[in-house]
C-alpha cells in the first residue's frame, strides 16, 4: 500500500468525514478550538462520532431558528479524542443587521415563557427515554438491536436540538445583557454585583442532591450510619443485605433510582460512555449518601441557596435603579431570562447528555456482549472503539465478522491518546490572540464565548501571580491543592482543600459543599464550575488552560477570584 493510500485510510477512520485534516480544515476555518470542557479526558471513537456529528447539528438548527446575528453555527472535528470546534461566522454587516431584526423577534417567546418552553422539552425528552426503556435489550433479537440502534441514534439527534434551544435562547438573552451593561453601565459579568443577580433557583439536581442527603438522613435514623462511614461504597451495598433494616433501607432506595422521572438513569460522566449509570452501578450514588454522613452537617446548599436568593433580589433592585427608566422593562426581561441559565446549566446536564447517554450506554454494552459472544469483538466495551456505521454493518449477523483488527488498534490508540493532552488551539493565525479576535469573539456566539471555549483571561503581570483565569465568583482562599481529573478523583478530595480540575459536572456537585475553592482548566462564566461555585459562594476561578499542568496535589496555594489570580506558594 502507498503512502497516499495509506493517509486517505487514516483520514477516513473512526469519524469518516470529521477527522481533522489540516491541509483542508485551517484553509476553510482558519483557527479550531479544543473543548476543553468537554472532550477532556479524551473520547472514546464511538461517543467521538456522536458528539462531532450531532452536537453541531443542533447549534446550526437553533442558530437557524433564532437568526443568530453573527453565527450560523458549529463545526466540530474529532483528533486524538478531542473536538476541535470553529464557527460559521457572519462577516457582512447588511446580513448581520437583518438577522438581528429576526433575532430579537425570536427571542421573544423565551422572555415571555422560558419556564414553559422548557418543560415541554423534558416532557419529549421522558417520552423518548421511555420508549427506549422498553425495550429488554439483553433479550432482544439481532433484529432488535439493529432498529434499537437508530433509535438511539435519533434519539441523540434530538436531545442536541432541544438542549441547543434552551442553551442558545437563555445564553443570547445574557450575552446581550452583558454587552448593555459594559457599554452603558461599565460593569462586567465578573463584578460581584452583576453575578449576584444569577443565584439561588432551585433546579432537579440540587433536589436530587438534596434527596441523597435525605436518604443519609434516613439511614443514620435506622441506626446505619456507621456501616456507611466505616465502608468504601462498593461494600456498602453487601453490608446492607446482612441486616433487615440494611435491607429496608436498600429496598427504598432502589425504589426511588427505579420511579424517580430521572432517578438512576443518570450517567456518572457526562460526556462520553465509559463509566456507569446510577441504576448499573448504585455504589456511586451511595457514595455521595456516605460522604453526606460522613460530613454530619446539614444540607448547606438549601440554606445557601436561600440567601442567594434574597441577595439576588436585591442586586436586581439595585442594578435597575442604574438603568434608564425608559429601559427597564427591557433590561429586566434580559436579567430573568439570563437567570434562567443557572436552572437550566444543571436540568440539561440531566436530562439530556446524562439520561440519553445512559440508555446508549445501556443498549451499546447489551449489542456490545452479542458481538463478543460471537467473537466479533474482544469484550463489550470494545464496542465504544467502533463507530455507528461499522456497528450498523456487523449487528444482523455478528458471527460472520471479526472487528477485532478494528477495535484492538482503536483501543491501543485511544489509551495512548489519555495519557498526553491536546493542544488547546490548531491554527494558521500569527497568534493565539489573533485567533480569538478573528474566530472566536467574531462569532458572537454566548455559549462558545461563556461556557465551552471562554474568553481569554486578562494577565495582570504586576500582580505576580503564577497562573490567571477568568472569576467564576469573586473572593480569597489559601489552602492546599487536590488535583482531581476524573470522578473517581474526587473520593480523595479532603475538607478544606482547593479543588484544581478540568472541568466540572452535575456528578461533581456535592464537592462544593465541602472545598474552600476551585480552580478549573477551562469553561467561561456561564460553566457549570462557575455556575455551581456562585451557588456554594466560594472562590472560584475558571479558563487557567494550565492549572491541572502546574499545579500539585499537596501544594499549598493561593487564588484571588476577583482578579482571576493563582500564586503557588510551595514551589
């Protein structure tokens, strides 16, 4: 085989059709971006495909619907299992003026009903979820699987289109808020004061949360609270067994996994399907139940959340007070709105990448054991080194395929992939800057700009400090430093440390209750570390890029939120 033919069969791989090719992918878009927030650690091949193919898809379809003024949307490639995103910018002023005029009609509904827009979105969401639910996948047919395999396929499709929609329309709302505020009031989204008008909505993950707490409750009640605290999680559950009580307890809280309308379909990672769902694997919901216990306290967040509320309140009252009389209905409809995103940062976290990915992992793993009982593949999870189209091919007669050339070197290569990171940044800009002004900010695109990508942090050299993000909420910590780059990091986090991260997600939630402050590697204002940092008031700084690179579990260090500043004091 010649080389040419060699590199046509690396481009059309895992991703045919979104590999990363320089050669075609710098000249058309000129600078790509690696979600840090999402695709770190890197992806598996098949949840890759998912996300590269559907995940803009639903950015276009939105962009579309609400005339985005300056975007029409994503692009996305897949290398080295991490996406690298660029926008579909508009340039012409005229174009740009007309879908601004389009733009603030469309958003009208989701000022007068965000709340109700919405609900019917989980509501299509549940039915869709309970139609993949029905189906008993360890009994079904090859026939069977098949089918259920573009069911989950379009199920996919459409969680992108309806978490876009929420994402995009409450996203906007802020990132024209914000704007008004610099240009009319001087005040900056990383103000205290500004910040302090999105806190305090209560949202299904912290009733959740709260619900875990309540079983913590409950088993100290029944005279259980020592087996929780004296056993790692994987053993509570065979503890709880030998005792009537251990089984009553047990017997609840299965239960509720089993009828709550989210429950135990609820993935412990958030953005791909190598780790288990609450309902497969129930020692990681108990596990937050025991750290509950263990920490003895009350549940901080309900009393915090209280508090911010009333702050919240209150800031808006007094930033209306500022505003033109003639443009306060205006600016009050943009704040409302724009506090919608603390609610739906959390909801759609759960309903949408955390339950669709659930029942995907649920039905992958099911087609993934009939492949390996017919010796297609090596063991079910080598199902996630293949993609839809490959798994398409070999599912009506697994036996007469051997994908193992396949998912052997896909494995191999993968793992390699975990153990390096991505360049933050591919392009053919003369600098990072350039890059951001040009293809980034150009776009105008609030969630690009807030959660996923984040503006660049501004470097104060005369502050001295080791590293700089952007201030998720203001305030000071000094403490010691816990680097946790994965969920299963986080059962080492210890009171009173500063957590130093990647990224967060709804699994990570319950931390907060319990560290002095967070550093995390990415995300913008409007990430959920950000987000659920304003929730628990503490120091909280996002978009370092380098923080899990420089920084060491055991060191002692020191951040000043308000300025986005991280001094390593042991060096």
């Amino acid at each position: 085989m010649g080389e040419e033919q060699k590199e046509r069969v690396k481009v059309w791989d895992a991703t045919p059709g979104f590999e990363f090719i320089d050669e075609v992918d710098l000249p058309e878009m000129h600078s790509w971006f690696l979600d840090g927030t999402h695709s770190v650690p890197p992806w598996t091949p098949l949840y890759g495909w998912y996300w590269v193919n559907y995940c803009p898809h639903g950015t276009k379809a939105i962009c579309e619907k609400l005339s985005i003024p300056t975007c029409k949307g994503w692009e996305m490639r897949f290398k080295d299992g991490g996406s690298y995103n660029a926008w579909h910018i508009v340039r012409d002023e005229k174009e740009i003026a007309e879908r601004t005029v389009k733009f603030r009609q469309a958003l009208r509904p989701y000022l007068e009903d965000f709340d109700g827009i919405w609900a019917a979105g989980k509501k299509e969401l549940l039915d869709i979820y309970a139609k993949l639910k029905d189906l008993d996948v360890d009994n079904a047919s090859n026939f069977q699987l098949f089918h259920h395999h573009y069911d989950l396929m379009m199920a996919y499709m459409r969680m992108w289109e309806i978490h876009h929609e929420g994402l995009f329309a409450s996203h906007s709302a802020y990132l024209l808020l914000t704007q008004l505020c610099k240009e009319s009031l001087g005040i900056s989204d990383q103000d205290p004061e500004f910040q302090d008008m999105l806190r305090g909505f209560p949202n299904k993950v912290y009733d959740m949360d709260k619900d875990l707490w309540d079983f913590g409750q409950l088993a100290t009640s029944m005279g259980l609270g020592d087996m929780f605290k004296g056993n790692e999680p994987e053993a509570i559950i065979p503890k709880l067994q030998e005792t009537d009580k251990g089984k009553d307890w047990f017997k609840k809280f299965m239960d509720y996994l089993e009828t709550d309308e989210v429950g135990g379909w609820r993935m412990r990672r958030a953005n791909d399907f190598t780790e288990p769902y609450w309902l497969e694997d129930p020692a990681t919901p108990i596990g937050v139940i025991r750290d509950f216990i263990i920490r003895g306290t009350g549940y901080e967040l309900e009393t915090t959340r209280e508090e911010n509320a009333k702050k919240r309140e209150e800031a808006i009252a007094a930033f209306l007070n500022k505003v033109p009389p003639d443009q306060k209905d205006l600016y009050e409809a943009l704040v409302r709105l724009s506090g919608k995103i603390s609610v739906f940062s959390e909801e759609h976290d759960l309903y949408c990448e955390l339950m669709v990915q659930a029942f995907m992992r649920r039905g992958y793993l099911a087609m993934g054991r009939r492949l390996t009982e017919k010796g297609t593949i090596d063991q079910p999870e080598d199902i996630f080194m293949l993609n839809p189209h490959e798994i398409d091919r070999v599912m009506m007669v697994p036996e007469t395929y051997d994908m193992r050339w396949i998912t052997r070197r896909r494995r191999a290569e993968w793992e390699e992939w975990c153990t390096r990171p991505n360049p933050p940044l591919i392009t053919d800009r003369s600098s990072f800057e350039e890059a951001v002004v040009n293809d980034l900010l150009a776009s105008g695109d609030a969630v690009a700009i807030k959660i996923v990508i984040g503006e660049p942090p501004e470097v104060k050299p005369e502050l001295g400090a080791d590293l700089f993000g952007l201030c998720g909420c203001a305030g000071e910590a000094e403490g010691i430093a816990r680097l946790a780059i994965n969920y299963e990091d986080l059962k080492h986090v210890q009171p009173g440390e500063i957590l130093v991260c990647p990224n967060t997600n709804p699994a990570w939630t319950p931390v907060f209750g319990i560290i002095k402050g967070v550093i995390a590697d990415s995300g913008g204002t409007l990430a959920h570390t950000a987000i659920i940092g304003r929730e628990y008031g503490i120091p909280t700084i996002v978009n370092t890029r380098e923080g899990t690179a420089k920084i060491k579990t055991g060191q002692r260090i020191r951040m000043d939120a308000k300025d986005g500043a991280v001094y390593i004091l042991d060096k």
